[in-house]
C-alpha cells in the first residue's frame, strides 16, 4: 500500500515539476523579449538550476522507485538526493557556462559587447547596480546594511542612508526609467524586429550574422537620445555623471593646489621669523620644482598655475584640453545645466562605446585585424566577458530546461505504459536517456561561433556541442512561428 503512494507522490511531483519547468520556460521567454535588468536576470539563473536539479532529482527516483517500500524512505530520499542533484545543477550550469565564456575568443566577446548594447533599444535594460549606486548607496554597503537589519543589529545611519530609503529611491528609478524606455523602444527600428520571438533572440541569432557595427551604434545613439529627453533620466545619465567627472579632474588639481598652498605658507612663516634668506629661496624653488613635475603628470602637459578657484580651473586654456583629452567632450562645467545635451551628444559615440572600442580591432570583418599599441584593462575584460555570458547564459538555461522536461515526460510515459513491469520501464528510461545524449554526436552538431569552440577537454567539448544542439533545437522550436 505505501508503495503505491509512494508512486502517487512521485507522480504528483512530476508533475509539479513539469509545471514549474513551463513556467520557468515562459518566464526567461518573458524576461528576453520585454524589458530586464541585472537582478532578474540573476534571480532566473538561479531558479533555472534549482528547477534543473529538481528535474535530474526526480529521474534518478525513478529507477529507485521500486525499492522504497514505506513512505518515509521516499521521502528522504527526494529530500537528500533533492540536496545533492541541485548542487550537481549549479555546479555543472556554472562549468558549462564559464568553458563557453572562457573559450570565446576576443571577436566574439567585441561583438557581444555592442550587440548587447543594441538589444536594449529593442528589449530594454535595466542595470540595477549602476542606479542604486546613484540612489546613494553602493551596493556591498546595501546588503550589508540590509542584512545588519534583518539580524536585529542596531545601525547608526542617516536618514538618507538608509538601505529601505535608498531601496524606494532605486524602485522609482527602475520604474521610471522603464516607463521611458518603452516609449523610446516604440519608436522604429533599423532591425525589423517587430515579434515577440524576434526580440527574445535578438542578441543571439546577430552573433552567428553579418556584424553590423554602424546599426547596432545607430540604434544605441538614437535610443539614448530618446533617453535623455527625459528630465530625470536626463539628470542621471547626463549632467549628473559628467559633472561628476569634472569635479573629479578639479579635486585632483585642488589636493596638490593645497599641498603648494601649505607648503609656501610654511616658508613664509619661516621667512617672518628671520629666516635664511638662501635658505629660504631654496626651499620655494623646491616647492616650485615639485607643482611642476606633479601638474604635468597630473595631464595637460602644460604649465597650469596653482591655487585657482574652481571657475578659473575650468575656463583656463590648458584644463580645458586637458578635459576634451580625458573626456572627449568640449564642455565647461555647468551644474545640472540642460546646455550639456548638446556636449553629451557630440561626445556620446567616445563614451557609449568606449569598451567596444577597445577591442573592435579584433573583428576582421571591420578590417582592422593588426594588433593595437593599447591595452585590454582587466575592467574592459570583464565587461565584455559579462556581455558574452548575458547573450549565452539564457540559452544555456533553455538547454538545460529543455533537456530535463523531455526526460521528466518520457519518465511519466514510462511510469503510465510500464507500470506492471519496472524492468521494461528502467530499460526504456535507460535507452531514452542514451538517445538524447547520443543524438548530438550522431547528427554532428557544429559548435557555432556563438558558444566557442575551443574549450578545454574532450568532456568540456562533448558537453558544449549537447548544449548547442539543443540550443538550435530550441530556436527551430521557437521559430515556426
């Protein structure tokens, strides 16, 4: 008798997984062809691999299903090996992921790098770490301080610090930021893309086609221009972050402007006790010597004076170059004035693009294939190793997902059509699962461009080339349409 409820239970669960496994399926399809940002990207991620170790969970019960004779040795098998196949799905999702971002090459990463950048003028992006940094509080100070809360410690912050003030200020600012978006992903397209399908697959499907830089930098322009027009989204995209800039170049000649200031104040004071006069020369031609070895490492090239106030810093000739140089905007400081649009504008193919820029050099289909006198930064790595994952990373989780429900389907076929004879079920669940892994290498999948094909190992490769299988099966799926 328990074992029958033991197999009810098993159905049941099935089920529910198969349930779970829809809705996650619909979900990603959701996130992909809407609007997104960080934080749900990664919270997907996440319950695609809970939901895939659920899915191994429930096939390996299967053909351990005969030799549970009471309901608590089912249980606490589903349980434990619950536990242990979740694990094995994080574990072995973050491999895959990590050998096809890995073994990208510099190409492709530049690619994805401006690819990602034009699909959010179609499906619109979010970056929540960005914004929340903006609302006033980084976010390792955001969690921790959240956390301190939850604990019950008692944290002294002000007001304006405060993690549930700066997580209201941030909901506003995401929502307000998305309500301007879809108003500006209305306007046209250069893409074509008009169908649900066509903006889920967006970003992948143009890495394996034709790179069309001008395209992608157009829609990306024109899209941020949209953008701005928006007070708010103005203020924190535009006049905000470039005045900050500016403040940043000033406060740098501001400290050694003050360290020449208390340097010189110290001489004259020594010079009012009767000082050396030798001595005393001495002294201000090392001061002198030092404001000038430090303003010209400091960036124009030039001799600027110290101790100048904030506005003659700013109109001086040689600042001003120095500024157009770092920041390849000709714009003089004017706090949170409408005036600097119009810089941003101008300036906007030298920021927006900056990352890809570093590594365009790498794409032969540009002809620019020599190697380049300026560096990748380790920063520049990650963003554009980040953007790569981002186009990958969902259709790896669709694989997975994909994968798992066929197997969990075939398992309740099985469970129904064989139920009087557990041997002929196990064979048929063997043979399937020998079939779905087979059936990649006998149709001789090519690894695409788009998921590498330089990993390391034979197991890495056999493991890449499943997955893009049924990353193509996946799309052949979603496109007939």
């Amino acid at each position: 008798m328990q074992q029958k409820i033991c197999i009810f239970l098993f159905f049941a669960l099935s089920i529910g997984y198969l349930c779970l496994e829809v809705f996650f399926n619909l979900l990603i399809f959701d996130q992909m062809s809407t609007m997104t940002s960080k934080l749900e990207i990664q919270q997907i991620e996440q319950m695609g691999k809970t939901f895939t170790g659920i899915g191994l969970c429930l096939i390996l019960l299967k053909f351990a299903l005969p030799l549970f004779t009471k309901l608590w040795q089912f249980v606490l098998a589903f349980i434990a090996l619950g536990l242990v196949c979740i694990g094995v799905s994080f574990f072995v999702q973050n491999q895959v992921i990590d050998w096809i971002v890995d073994s990208s090459s510099e190409e492709q990463q530049g690619k994805a790098l401006l690819i990602s950048q034009a699909s959010g003028t179609i499906v619109p992006f979010y970056d929540d770490y960005r914004a929340t940094e903006y609302a006033g509080l980084k976010w390792w100070e955001f969690k921790v301080r959240a956390k301190a809360k939850l604990e019950g410690h008692h944290v002294i912050i002000n007001p304006e610090m405060d993690a549930d003030h700066v997580a209201r200020k941030e909901s506003i600012l995401r929502d307000h930021y998305f309500s301007v978006a879809s108003q500006c992903v209305k306007t046209p397209n250069s893409f074509g893309v008009t169908t649900a399908l066509d903006k889920a697959f967006f970003p992948y499907i143009q890495l394996s086609k034709p790179f069309a830089e001008d395209g992608y930098k157009q829609a990306v322009m024109k899209f941020t221009e949209c953008l701005i027009e928006d007070p708010k989204l103005y203020k924190q995209y535009v006049s905000d972050p470039m005045n900050q800039e500016l403040i940043t170049i000033f406060g740098t000649y501001e400290s050694y402007s003050n360290q020449y200031k208390s340097a010189m104040n110290d001489v004259l004071a020594e010079e009012k006790k009767g000082g050396h006069r030798f001595i005393i020369q001495t002294k201000r031609q090392k001061i002198q010597e030092k404001w000038n070895t430090e303003i010209l490492n400091f960036g124009p090239g030039v001799y600027i004076p110290p101790l100048m106030t904030q506005d003659q810093f700013f109109n001086n000739a040689a600042v001003k170059s120095h500024i157009f140089n770092t920041t390849k905007q000709n714009v003089v400081f004017k706090p949170n004035q409408p005036e600097m649009k119009a810089e941003f504008i101008q300036s906007m193919p030298n920021k927006l693009f900056k990352t890809y820029d570093a590594y365009r050099h790498f794409i032969p289909e540009l002809g620019q294939v020599e190697p380049k006198a300026e560096r990748i930064f380790m920063g520049q790595e990650i963003d554009a190793k980040r953007a790569y994952k981002a186009i990958v990373m969902p259709m790896v989780a669709l694989s997975f997902s994909i994968f798992f429900l066929i197997l969990n389907i075939l398992s309740l076929i099985s469970l129904i059509f064989f139920s009087n004879s557990p041997k002929l079920s196990r064979i048929f669940m063997i043979g399937t699962i020998c079939l779905l892994l087979i059936l990649p290498m006998v149709k001789s999948a090519q690894v695409g461009s788009t998921v590498g094909n330089e990993a390391k190992g034979s197991f890495s490769q056999y493991v890449i080339k499943t997955m893009y299988f049924y990353q193509s099966a996946i799309l052949k799926i979603y496109s007939n349409k």
